[in-house]
C-alpha cells in the first residue's frame, strides 16, 4: 500500500484534499496488474491502531513478540563481537612486539640489519 491523494471542490469552490491508501502494483504499473482498492488513510490507521492494541494486549503474544526481537537483537551483534575479539588480539600482538622492539632498542641487541627490517615491517620507511 501507497499513499495517495486528491483534492476536490466543493459547490463554494472550497478545495479540500483526501489522502488515501491504494495498491502499490496499481499505482506503479495500472490497472492491468491490480485495481486500486483504495482506502481512506483515517480508516486505514485507526483500524491497524485497534488490532494492534487487542494483539499486544494479550500478554503471551506481546512476550513473543519481545522474545523474538530480543533474539534478533543478540543474533546481530554476533560477528560484531567476533570481529572485536580478532582486533583485539591482533591490537595485544602489536603492543607484545612493540614491546620487545623497545627492550632490545634499549640494551642495543639489534644489528643495523635487523633494524631496518624492523621498521620496514612497521612501515617507518
């Protein structure tokens, strides 16, 4: 369903607009497809406001509903934690060899050689 409107007339030339609901398919493609079963947009929204009120009003269905939403909450955060757990190893490896790099700076065990390949490897040159 799509919202739709129109205006009309009246006899003392007042204009007034009607919003509607019609098919989707029918709007999109004619009358081929669908017809347009519109639907005023008051009715429309006053009708879902009352069946949802009489749904959720009803405790094991609106327990179900939050279940279920909650699930799906949980279920998408899922391969967010994984993907931090892996940064987060991946973040302890680089500090552990910073580390390491800054003792054997600091007692002078690296060769020049070593050294360079070093901070090739971090990327300093």
């Amino acid at each position: 369903m799509v919202s739709s409107r129109t205006k009309s007339k009246s006899k003392s030339g007042e204009i007034k607009k009607h919003l509607y609901y019609s098919c989707g398919a029918f709007r999109n493609k004619g009358s081929s497809v669908c017809s347009v079963n519109s639907i005023r947009k008051q009715v429309a929204e006053e009708e879902v406001m009352n069946r949802l009120t009489r749904v959720l009003s009803k405790d094991n269905i609106l327990k179900a509903i939050v279940d279920k939403m909650n699930h799906r909450l949980s279920t998408r955060t899922l391969p967010l934690q994984a993907e931090l757990e892996r940064i987060i190893g991946q973040l302890d490896k680089v500090c552990s060899e910073n580390r390491n790099t800054s003792i054997c700076l600091s007692l002078g065990t690296w060769t020049n050689r070593s050294l360079l390949e070093e901070c090739k490897r971090f990327r300093l040159i």
